[in-house]
C-alpha cells in the first residue's frame, strides 16, 4: 500500500476542488453551446422556402391523385403546401408547374415525395390506328359514353380524328397515349367494336336483300278527307320516333319513301335498323299464322290511333297509323317507312304493346338549297329523284343536316344527300339542279345545335 506523506495529502486536497469546478464549467458551456444551436435551428427552419418543380402533364393526374387524395398525402406527409401553376390560354407547354410553399425541411421532403411518383410511372408512349369512319358512331358511342369507357376501363388517352367525309369507308385516326400495358388494352377494346360494327354490317346487308322492295307512293299522312292534320297528329303524340343525331356530320340512310324532294323520309342506318327487320318478321309470324288470324281484332277504329296491318304490296306486317277511315277501307301512314297505303277495314289488328318498343324509324326531311322549276316539282323530277336516292331499294346514301325548317307544325331537318355507290359521288343537289328539275339557293336556316328540335311533332 503506498504511504503518502503530509505535504501530498495536502496538495490532493487543495487541487480536487479546483478540478471540479473546471469540469463545471465545460459543462455549462457545453449546454450553452447546445441551445444556442437549437435557436439557430429552429430560426432557419422557421423561414418559409419556396420550390418549383416541372413534371410532365400527362403525369399530373398521377400526382394529384384521384379525387386529390395522392396531393393530400404529400401535404400531410410532409407539412408543405402542394399545388399547381394555372395554366395560362394558348400555353402549348408540355410540363406543368408545380408549387411547394413550407419550410426548409417540408419542402425538401414534399419535393422527394413528388420526384419518387413521378420516377415510379411507367413510361408515356403513344401509338396510332385507323378505322373506317362508318365505325366511329359504335366505337364513340351514344353521347361519347362508349369512348369515355374505353378512356376509363384502360387509362389511357384516346383522341379519334376530328372532321368528316362523304365516303363511309374514309379512315380516321385514333391517337392513343399511356403505357403499353394502357394502349394494348385501349386498342383491344376498340377492336371488339370494330368487330360488333362488322358483324351489324354483315347481318344488315343479308337483311337489305330480304327486304321487300316497296312500291307504294307515299301520301301526305297529315291530308286525309276524314281527319285534319291537328287530329291526326294529336292523337299520336305519346309514341316515340327516331330522332336526328344533334351534330352536322354525315351519315348513312336509306331514303324510305318519297312525296318530292322538300318531303321525303329516311331511316338512320344504325343497330335499330336490324332490330327493326327482326320486329317485322316477329310481327309478321304472329298476326300471319292460323292459330292468332282472329285475336286483337279492331273493336273500334280511331283516326291517329297505331295498328298493325299489312303493307297492300307484300304480305308482311308492319306498324301504321290510321289517317282516315270509311265503311270499307283504312287510309294508313306506315309509320317506320313513310310511306301510305289502303286496306280492308277487317284486316288490321290491335298492335301489341311488345311491338310498340322500337321508336318509329321514319323521319320526315327535305333537301336543303333546293327548290324546284316553276313552284311545283313535276312528275319527272320526282321519279328522277327516287332513281338517284334509290327509294326503297335499300341501297345506303350519305346525309347531314344542313339546318331544320318548320312543315306543318313540326321542325324537320334540311339535308344533303350524297349517292357513295358508284365510282364517283353524286351531289343529289346538283345533279337536279343539272338536269334542270330544280334550282339552287342559298337561303337561311337554322344551323343545327343543341337546341334545334330535330324532329316531326311524335314527342316523346
């Protein structure tokens, strides 16, 4: 054991104090220099800092998020505020801005956030294919519900072509943008429309053949000597009836019946078209047949009122209206051809409200910028015009409103009709006004909008 003398033991004592008192002291200025750290921190972190960041647009939506909820999380994650530059009009920039306001800290972390989403989407690629335009209606669908699916259902981007042409088989270009996974899936989906449209056009054409060529003359369905035009069309009102489409495109129809080129009747070539062969033949096969010849017979016969009958040309069955009656016959507007016809009052029937769910398929027009030579359209004119439009051949034509102009008490449209069957495309217009039965003018119509109403007084 070591012996420490008194002068040791003396100096021990005297320096233990003194070594205390210096560890005190780095103490204390360890802590000051701690907090004057954290003040200084606190200080910088405390300014707000401001970042702007360019993304791609088509990848905003990405960071945005469905209905905001991806922006959301990148706010609440990182304690900064999120949000995009407007847009300024006519500004063709492919990027969009986005804005981070918070501090230091928030906005760094905001920023990784951003760049991390924008790194994980796959990558943007935009592929082309064309269709005939005769396919566009199937493939847009009914106010754009079947394109905005297909938008929806692959999440990419379809844009179909813009403009029109007389020739049903012009192709259009749909532009598709997203991933390869999102354009495959895009183009599938547009495919089986193009093969619904083939498979209409295939079973519509067998249909055309086995329609019967009809050849009654049409008759003016509001003229009758035992109804007046308000009656008559009065008493219809709740049925519906085939409307024109609401934009100035063309479009394919058969011209049904003819009373002069300002009043005729088409059909809109559509998937109602088959649907409406398929009514007929139902129509025909129940009140044809032995077994039903004596039910839903007339118990009374009202002017306006919707029977079946058949056509006095064929012996098929189709829907009519009654425009007039005497003790022995019925005057009758078929009303899904356009065309009038005479039969015995004991043949027509009840029509069954099974039959009464297709819309009439006739719709009344005119053609636009034309009038005829000396104020009346003479008989050749008339034939000249079934020949051109082939009237009840049911060979397709080409068609747009022009405008609507009132006849009678209904707003009907004013069309152009263009003949694509041959080599080269008839104007039926100008091929009249050629041959000398009828005039050109310019005269003003109503342009077609949303608001026009589009068609003959059977409201809905």
């Amino acid at each position: 054991m070591i012996q420490l003398s008194a002068v040791q033991k003396t100096a021990i004592l005297l320096a233990l104090p003194a070594t205390a008192l210096l560890l005190y002291l780095l103490l204390c200025q360890s802590d000051e220099e701690e907090v004057e750290e954290t003040v200084k921190e606190n200080v910088a972190t405390s300014r707000q800092n401001l970042i702007e960041i360019k993304v791609p647009s088509d990848l905003s939506g990405a960071i945005i998020g469905r209905q905001g909820v991806q922006i959301k999380e990148i706010q609440d994650r990182s304690g900064a505020r999120v949000n995009f530059k407007d847009q300024i009009s006519g500004d063709q920039s492919t990027d969009r801005i986005v804005v981070i306001r918070g501090t230091h800290k928030a906005t760094q972390q905001a920023e990784v956030l951003i760049r991390r989403i924008v790194a994980e989407q796959p990558k943007i690629e935009q592929s082309e294919m064309f269709v005939p335009q005769r396919t566009l209606g199937r493939i847009i669908g009914r106010n754009g519900n079947t394109i905005r699916h297909i938008s929806e259902a692959s999440r990419a981007r379809v844009k179909i072509e813009r403009g029109e042409s007389k020739d049903p088989h012009a192709m259009k270009s749909i532009t598709i943008r997203g991933s390869t996974e999102q354009i495959a899936a895009a183009k599938e989906m547009i495919q089986e429309k193009l093969s619904e449209e083939e498979t209409f056009r295939a079973k519509l054409s067998v249909n055309a053949i086995n329609r019967q060529q009809r050849g009654g003359k049409y008759k003016d369905p509001h003229q009758s000597v035992d109804v007046t035009p308000q009656s008559a069309i009065g008493q219809s009102n709740h049925f519906e009836t085939m409307q024109w489409p609401q934009h100035s495109d063309f479009i394919e129809v058969y011209v049904a019946a003819v009373e002069n080129p300002g009043h005729f009747w088409v059909q809109k070539i559509s998937s109602l078209s088959t649907q409406l062969d398929t009514l007929t033949e139902d129509m025909t096969n129940y009140y044809g047949s032995l077994q039903f010849s004596q039910l839903d017979q007339l118990d009374s016969i009202e002017v306006g009122s919707i029977v079946a009958s058949p056509f006095e040309h064929d012996s098929s069955w189709y829907r009519a209206r009654v425009v007039g009656a005497s003790a022995e016959k019925l005057d009758l507007f078929y009303v899904d051809f356009g065309d009038s016809g005479y039969v015995p009052v004991g043949v027509a029937r009840k029509l069954r409200p099974t039959f009464l769910r297709l819309p009439f398929q006739a719709i009344e027009c005119q053609m636009a910028y034309l009038e005829p030579v000396d104020d009346h359209w003479s008989d050749e004119s008339i034939n000249t015009f079934e020949e051109l439009t082939h009237t009840a051949q049911w060979k397709v034509i080409m068609a747009r409103a022009i405008a609507f102009r009132q006849i009678h008490d209904c707003v009907v449209p004013c069309l152009e009709l263009v003949d694509t069957n041959g080599e080269q495309d008839v104007n039926i217009t100008k091929e009249l006004a050629h041959r000398g039965y009828a005039t050109c003018c310019e005269e003003q119509y109503t342009e077609p909008s949303e608001t026009s109403t589009p068609v003959h007084a059977q409201a809905q």
